[in-house]
C-alpha cells in the first residue's frame, strides 16, 4: 500500500509515583506534560527511506548510534505494516529535552508509530501502539516497564502495574504543579541497575522501601480521587525520600526539591530514573505554581514547566 504524507504526536509524561517501584510489580501514577511533545512526520519519497532528527539526517541503514531504537522500531512497523523501509521520508521532531526523565524516548517512540499507521491508512489499537513501540525502547531502557509508553499514549493520568493494562484515574480538584530539569541527564539504565544492586546487598531495607512507594501509590490515588491536594504533596515528599533511600537520588534534583519546599510546595520529589534529571512539585494553585517555577529556575534548573491535572492544561517553556 502506497503510504500518504501523515504525522503521528505524543507528550511528555510525570511519573508521579512509583519509579523504580514499578519494575517489581508495584502499582505507580503517570500523567501527560502536555506542554512538551514529539511529532514524527512521514512524506512520500523515491529511494531507501531517509530518516531526519535532531541527530541529523540519513539513509535509515546509515542511522547515527542514538537512534538506532528508532531505526529498528521503524522497520518492525514497517513490516507490520506489510512494507519494506523505502520510498519514505521519516522525520522527528521534540520539544522533550531527551534523558531528562520525562519520556523523551517513549513520546517519540509513540509519535512514529502513529504517524507510520496513519500514513498507511490503518487503525491503530493502543496495544498494538505500546507493543511496537517497545521495540525503540528497549535500546534506551533495557527492559522498560512499559509505564513510559502507556503514559505518552493517553491524554489522562493512569494507574499502571507491569503487565496490565492501565486504568485512567480521576482527578476531582484541579492539581497545579512545576516541573523542572535539573540540567543533570538522568540516567534510567544505570539507576534500574543500581536499586537492583542494592536488592541484592541490602534486600530487606531497600524491598522495604519499593513496598513502601506501592502504599505511597495507593495514597495518591484515593488523594487525588478526593481532591486532597495538600495530601499529594506529602506523598511526593515521602516518595522522594523513598527513592533517595534506594539509592537514585542526586544532589541537583534534592537541591531543587528543597528550593520548592522553601518557596511554598506542598511537596516535591524527583521524578523518572533519577540520578539527575527533573523533579515535580505540587502548588496550591497556578499562581503559586509560576512563583515556583521562578523559585526554582533562579535556584539554577535548567527550564521549568507549569501544568494542572485535572482542569485546562496550560504552561510555558523556559
Ligand atoms: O527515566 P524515565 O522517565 O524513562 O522513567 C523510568 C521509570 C523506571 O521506573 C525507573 C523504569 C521503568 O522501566 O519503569
């Protein structure tokens, strides 16, 4: 089937609660950033299929390293979709800075599988979507939860446990928050490693400690059903201090979460793999949450984002 020119999108995800926790079993919360994007576009074209991003562009087979997941996840769509990888121009495009803990990879992953179905004129259940997408993530996570994938691809916030498919939640009080990049690159791969490093040397405290971000997760929920914000905010620090204490901290996102507590927050926390990367903060409202966002880009993050769950979405890049 010729293909037609089409684009595919998907959005940056918080992981609220339950990183790490997540990959033994344990129930974590996600929610879009709608603020930040992917877009891959597909275009018509004669000869090998050419691949354009931010890593420049090139024959697919010539792909540079960093994206050699999206060079087999296109092929692997490609041939779901019954066509081979020519006649084609892919290009990607992202406002997620990548490695940051905010699903660059995954919204990208996403946003390429759709634009391909699309361009071929084929429906696109979201299993199938989350499934092909995989293919790309396992180059930048190893062997990823699939929290990440699920969360780019739903315009809610989810309750996610490995293996199963997620369930949307209610959010009965708009929830504002700061997001903010550390400037540090988060490091998922060798944060994943090193709590299963600790497991292996410490298994009673550090198992404590995921069981422990699971009941964090299932505060959050009923927290979030009830509209108890300032109950969330003492959630995320709590699970800040659970994540620490499995060992993904790092001094520029615990710097940053203090910065937040000082300026108001009801609480803050690192979110994604951690070691680096973004912290969340809840606000008692969007005002305060753009006070905050100043708070923490003069304590020296790298851009900082506002956003509400649970109303409007709306924001602003640094
Ligand atoms: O660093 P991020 O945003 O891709 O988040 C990874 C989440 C982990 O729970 C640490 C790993 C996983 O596969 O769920």
């Amino acid at each position: 089937m010729k293909a037609e020119p089409a684009e595919g999108r998907a959005h940056a995800k918080i992981i609220l609660v339950g990183e790490h926790a997540v990959v033994y079993g344990f129930p974590a919360i996600v929610a879009p950033l709608g603020n930040l994007g992917a877009v891959a576009r597909v275009q018509p074209h004669t000869g090998p299929m050419v691949l354009a991003s931010r890593y420049g562009i090139s024959g697919l087979d010539r792909a540079p390293q960093p994206v050699t997941g999206l060079r087999h996840l296109t092929v692997a769509t490609l041939r779901a979709l019954g066509g081979a990888p020519s006649n084609l121009r892919l290009s990607i495009e992202a406002t997620i800075p990548p490695g940051v803990g905010l699903g660059s990879s995954a919204a990208v992953a996403i946003a390429l599988v759709r634009a391909l179905y699309r361009a071929h004129r084929r429906p696109l259940e979201v299993e199938r979507l989350v499934r092909l997408a995989e293919i790309g993530e396992r180059f930048a996570h190893g062997v990823p939860s699939g929290l990440d994938l699920w969360a780019a691809s739903s315009a809610t916030p989810l309750w996610f446990v490995r293996g199963r498919p997620p369930t949307r939640l209610t959010v009965s009080r708009p929830l504002a928050m700061v997001v903010a990049n550390s400037g540090v690159p988060s490091q998922t791969r060798v944060a994943v490693d090193r709590v299963r490093q600790r497991l292996r040397v410490a298994r009673r405290p550090t198992w404590s400690e995921l069981e422990h971000l699971g009941t964090l997760a299932r505060a959050m929920r009923e927290a979030l059903s009830t509209g108890e914000v300032e109950r969330v905010g003492s959630v995320f620090t709590e699970a800040h201090r659970a994540l620490e204490a499995v060992g993904v901290g790092h001094p520029a996102t615990s710097h940053l979460a203090a910065c937040a507590a000082r300026a108001g927050a009801l609480g803050a926390k690192t979110t994604g793999g951690g070691l680096g990367g973004s912290v969340v903060a809840v606000a008692r409202d969007m005002a305060h949450a753009c006070h905050l966002r100043e708070a923490l880009l003069a304590a020296g993050a790298a851009a900082a984002w506002t956003t509400r769950l649970g109303g409007v979405q709306d924001g602003e890049d640094a």
